[in-house]
C-alpha cells in the first residue's frame, strides 16, 4: 500500500467520531460509485481508496495503529487494502443496504461458518492446582439432528429450491445507474425452504444435547488459567468447522497457605526460646511435613525458605518455594517455675545491660 491519508480521503478531522466517517464515506461511495462511473479507472480508484479507509478508521484498533504509525504499521495486523469490488461489496454489504436501500452487487449464498466457541467454569482445589486433575464434564451444546440428518426438513423428504429466487438466494433488479440485489426474503439468501420441517428441530437442523468430555488440568494452574479444547465448541453450518471449548479455571483459597506466584506463603508460630536458641520443627507443606531450620537468635517476623516446596512452574521447569515467616508467641498461663526462669532471665540481663543496648540501638537508628 502506498502512503495516504486517509482522514484526507474521506474529508473528516483526525478527531473524527465514527457517525461522521460513517456519513462522510457514504458521500465519496455515491460519487465515485463505479455503477455512477462506468469505465471510469480514476473513479474506481477513489473508491477503492475510500472503501479503504473506512475499513482501517472505524475500526479502533486499526485506527490506533495507522495513527501512530501511519499505513506501514497496518501490515502488521494482515490489512493489506481490498483487492477488488466483490471483497468491498461483501464486507460492506450491510453499509451499503444502510446507505441507498439496497445492495450494490449481487452476494454470495451463505457460506460456510465456524461454530460458535463455548465457555466452562471449573473449581478445584488448592491442592487440585497444584498436582493437577483428571475429570470428566458435561457441555451443553447444539447438535446436528439426528432424525433429520441436520436438514431440517421431515424424514423422506427434501429442502426444496426457493421459487421466489429460483435458488439464488438474492432477488435482483435495475433502478437508475445500480443493479439492485436484495437478500430473498423467503428464504433469507439460503436458496433453499423447507416445505415439511422436522417434528424433532422444527425445521432448524439442530437440537439441544449434553456431551460428556474428559479435561485434563495440567498442575501450577491458578484462578483465570484457560484450557482450549479445539473442536469442542459449537458444531459449524454448512459444512464450516466446529468452535472451541475454552475452560476457565477457579482455584478455592486455602486455610494455611496463600499463593504468591509460584511460591507459596504461610504463618508459622514458635517458642521463644526457639527463636532464641534456635531449633529444628516440623511444619506442613504441600508434599507432607518437612523440618523446618529455626536459626539461633530469629527475631519476629522473619522469613524463612524451604526451597522446591511450591507450585509447579506452568510454564518452565521446576517448582516455586515455601516461604515461612514465623512470629514468636508470647507465653500465658505460666507455671509459678516457669515465671521464676522468665524473672532469673530478666535480671541477668539488666545486668549485662542488655536492655540498654537494645535502647540505645533504638535511639540511634531514629535519631
């Protein structure tokens, strides 16, 4: 594609709202409408021009991107300009109805269409997240009907060719300078009707059923992880492939642990002699328990890491961690010779000072 402006084609302000590219493209279509202007390459091309910069300014992706980075930037979205009148006339049938009434070129019969894509939430459970799940569910969706073979018309019998388009699909005339085609309006561009329709889909070709899929959830997934399950969606028409079924994943919260990531986190309270002496303690992971290295001297609140002890990485290998920040109880209901202990400590250490380093040590950091 060459470089042009498009808001310049189209005469709009580059602040333009979409009513107005909308109203300013359906007067350059009129003018340079190539049944208005026929043989005439200057007016098919203005056209052409036209009908391309519609296409790029009302849509607000493209439009985004042909403002910061002008046309080159639009290749990269696969938009390359419209090779013809058939692919104008076919993506913008539906303006041009809106337009003058009527379309502007005889369309296509329906062709065939891809099945609508489907939707299931699944929850599982922490652990479920975190070593995966088989499962098997159930998907309400359309299907071909069996009784009529997805024709819609009643067994022993036939769609028959619509005798108001003879099959066409459109009904066409002249008016003026155009070719009118309109979409038949009995049988709506099928070409077809169905004089005797089944007593099972009522002539749609479709019922209502349930089919039963297994899913496999991989572990390390997390509450807004997606499965795609291609060709489990809705089933195509005329002949177009199936959709896709998307499967959204729930995870339920844990009362222990919380997820940061791959990693995950938990509370664990000690003595305080642990965490003055240091010590060695048990705590529940998601592989079972696992000993946990209490360092001599831990204050409160410190961290603590057991390496390998979280989530799978769903994208990589290896796992997260265990993260363990511990806080230190403070004792109640003491025995009369555990008070006795507390008080001995207290005094021993006013005399060594102890507490007035503490003090000290306060002051100068806030001072």
């Amino acid at each position: 594609m060459e470089d042009r402006d498009y808001y310049k084609i189209l005469g709009v302000s580059r602040n333009a709202n979409e009513e107005e590219i909308k109203k300013a493209y359906r007067k350059v279509a009129m003018q340079y409408h190539p049944d208005r202007n026929p043989g005439d390459k200057e007016a098919e091309e203005k056209f052409k021009f036209a009908s391309e910069a519609y296409e790029v300014l009302r849509d607000p992706q493209k439009r985004d991107i042909y403002n910061r980075f002008g046309i080159e930037g639009l290749k990269g979205t696969g938009f390359t300009g419209f090779r013809g009148f058939e692919d104008i006339f076919t993506s913008f049938g539906d303006i041009f109805e809106d337009f003058f009434g009527f379309g502007t070129s005889p369309r296509r019969r329906s062709r065939p269409r891809q099945g609508a894509d489907l939707r299931y939430d699944v929850k599982i459970s922490f652990y479920e997240a975190a070593f995966g799940r088989e499962d098997e569910i159930e998907i309400p969706k359309k299907g071909s009907c069996i009784a009529c073979n997805g024709t819609g018309a009643k067994p022993g019998t036939e769609p028959a060719q619509c005798p108001n388009c003879k099959g066409a699909g459109q009904t066409i005339r002249s008016q003026g300078f155009f070719t009118i085609s309109t979409t038949c309006g009995q049988c709506h561009g099928e070409g077809k009707y169905i004089p005797h329709p089944c007593k099972e889909c009522r002539g749609s070709g479709w019922v209502k059923q349930t089919k039963k899929i297994n899913i496999k959830i991989p572990p390390g997934v997390d509450t807004g992880s997606k499965l795609r399950i291609r060709g489990e969606g809705e089933e195509g028409e005329r002949g177009g492939p199936p959709g896709d079924l998307f499967v959204f994943i729930f995870v339920e919260p844990h009362e222990f642990f919380v997820r940061d990531g791959d990693d995950i986190a938990c509370q664990i309270p000690i003595s305080f002699s642990q965490a003055a002496l240091g010590a060695e303690i048990e705590i529940p992971t998601l592989n079972g328990k696992k000993s946990l290295s209490i360092p001599r001297g831990t204050e409160n609140g410190e961290l603590l890491k057991i390496k390998g002890e979280g989530f799978p990485k769903l994208r990589g290998h290896g796992r997260g961690d265990l993260i363990a920040q511990v806080f230190i109880k403070t004792p109640k209901n003491l025995t009369k010779r555990q008070e006795e202990i507390l008080r001995e400590f207290e005094d021993i250490s006013t005399k060594k000072g102890e507490e007035g380093k503490t003090w000290r040590k306060l002051f100068r950091s806030e001072g």
